[in-house]
C-alpha cells in the first residue's frame, strides 16, 4: 500500500514529473543521435527497450549519436564511394580496351578470325618452308622427357597458328600408338584437328636430301655467318627448303646427338646464332646453354622469317635462363 501511494504520489506531482522528462531530454541530447537508429541498435543487442517505432523515443533523441558512431558511418561512405568510382573507372577502361580490340581485328567475330588463321596456314602448305619435328630419337628420351616434349610440340603449333607468316608442321616417325603418340593426344586438347601432317615415316624418306637443313646447336655453321657455296641458302629462310628439328628433350644432355645423326646421311646443317649475337650474362647459378626447346627455337625461325633481324628473332626465341643476352651492337 505504502508503495503505490508513492508511485501515485510521484505521478502526480508536476514538478517531479517535469525533472524527470528533463533529465531524459537531457541525457538524450548529449549522446547525440535518432532515436529510430537507438532502437536498431538496442534489437540487435536483443534489448526490449520497449520502443518499436521512432515514435516510441523520446523528443530531442535525434542527437542521440555518439560522435565514434558518426566517424565510422562517414569513413564507411567514402569506402563506398571510392569502389563505386573504381567500379566505373574499370568499366569505362574495359570498354575501351574492347572498342581498341574491335578496330584492331577489323570488327572480325572469333569464327572469321578463326577461319582467317585457318586459311593462312593451308596457304603455307602450298607456298611457305615445311618444317619438319623428328620424332624418331623419343625411343632415348624418359617417360617424363616424352611429356615434355608433347608440350613443346602445342606450345610450337600455338605460335605457329598466330605468326603472320606461318611454316607448314609436319612431325615425321609420329607412329600410332608410341608413347609419344599417346602423349600428344593425353595432353593436347583438339590435337587430331591440328593444321598439321603427321606421317610415321621419315623425313629421309618424304624429301630430296638436298633440300634438308637439319637445325642442330652442335652445328658448326652459323646461320648467317655460313661462307660456303654449298650452304648459302642457309643464310635465308628459303620457302623450297625443309628445316628439321629433332625432336628431342634429353636432361642429360646427350651431345652431338642431332649432329651425327645428320651427318650420317650428309645433311646440310645450321645453328641459330647464338654465339654472334649474344654474349654470356652473369648469374647467381653461372649457367650458359645454347641448346633451346623447339618450340624456343621455333619462336626465333618464326620471327626472324617476319623480321629478317636476328637480334630480334633471339630475343624471341632464347630465353633469359639460358644465360644469354643480346649484344649492344650486333656483330
């Protein structure tokens, strides 16, 4: 009884009702904030305040925001903004780039593209060097070497898709069924559609013995240092001739490998220039190595074919880890 005479006692008096509402305004005011955001935050802490709308908190409560809580909202919101700008910087330089794209292809789609890239190397059948992948010398590789090599021959066809003047590819001893055979097709996608010919017979036996050049890096005749009669076709790519690599990836280095066995049936022979045009870089594991993948020495035939500059076309083609780099001047 005694307690609710003085809650109705308390009610009732207007001037404590009055300090009361005073000192909540008050408190209120102080924090500074809304008081829709005091409810927000109260129900995500799971409070019953006891207010569900901002109709419930009290007069004055819209400044009930602390000054950490309005720091934090504005650095939000320059986050914002600052992604929104970024997002639109990288639209606009994506745009750019395509339109850039467009013009530079002719506003050609894939497919004619694909069926120009299509045409050129048919062409090459007909007009341009053949360039032969001798794959007899896979029966002294490794397993691991032969998957190697598998690699190198995509890596090999994809540059030649892209030149602007393509060879004609051939692999030659590609016999169905070898390990190499079934690595080319294990590891390269769409490889039976390859604008290429392979054929299990030899080179030896597909084209006149005059007209073979057999690229070797134990070669003593650079390409275009070569002085006689006999090998001055060599200081050019010429169209009529058939270059031959062998197809060979050998980790320890089995020497003169390629060059006896063209020797054995008296072939003309080359080397990339290497020697001529480069000098040895220092390095940290002092490795120096002229002996290329073929699709390296690809790359160099490929672009110097285009360019008719070798400094050019070994820069393409020898990678900084063989221990080379171009001479200032070339020789």
């Amino acid at each position: 009884m005694m307690k609710h005479a003085e809650h109705d006692t308390e009610e009732s008096d207007p001037v404590r009702g009055a300090d009361r509402q005073w000192e909540c305004d008050v408190t209120w005011q102080d924090d500074g904030g809304d008081r829709e955001s005091i409810c927000e935050s109260f129900q995500l802490l799971q409070i019953d305040t006891g207010c569900d709308s901002l109709k419930d908190l009290p007069v004055g409560s819209e400044k009930w925001y602390s000054r950490n809580v309005l720091r934090k909202q504005r650095h939000w919101e320059k986050i914002v903004t600052a992604k929104k700008k970024k997002r639109k910087q990288e639209k606009e330089r994506r745009k750019a780039k395509h339109a850039e794209d467009k013009g530079a292809a002719h506003q050609h789609s894939k497919r004619v593209l694909k069926e120009i890239a299509k045409e050129r190397l048919l062409a090459a059948k007909q007009a341009a060097p053949w360039l032969c992948v001798d794959l007899s010398l896979t029966s002294r590789m490794t397993k691991k070497e032969i998957s190697r090599l598998a690699a190198q021959i995509r890596r090999l066809y994809g540059s030649n898709k892209k030149a602007g003047k393509p060879f004609w590819i051939c692999l030659t001893g590609f016999v169905a069924g070898s390990p190499i055979s079934e690595e080319c097709f294990r590891m390269n996608d769409g490889f039976s559609n390859y604008l290429m010919d392979t054929t299990p017979e030899s080179y030896l036996d597909l084209f006149p013995l005059e007209t073979i050049v057999y690229l070797t890096p134990d070669s003593e005749n650079a390409w275009p240092r070569v002085r006689s009669v006999s090998f001055l076709a060599l200081q050019d790519i010429d169209p009529h001739r058939v270059y031959v690599l062998g197809g060979l990836v050998d980790e320890s280095i089995q020497k003169k490998l390629t060059l006896q066995k063209a020797q054995e049936h008296s072939l003309q022979t080359a080397r990339l220039p290497i020697a001529e045009y480069m000098v040895r870089n220092t390095n940290v594991k002092n490795y120096h190595s002229e002996t290329l993948a073929i699709n390296q020495v690809f790359d160099a035939l490929s672009t110097y074919y285009e360019t008719q500059s070798w400094p050019e076309a070994l820069k393409a083609g020898v990678p900084p880890g063989k221990g080379y780099v171009l001479q200032e001047t070339a020789i």
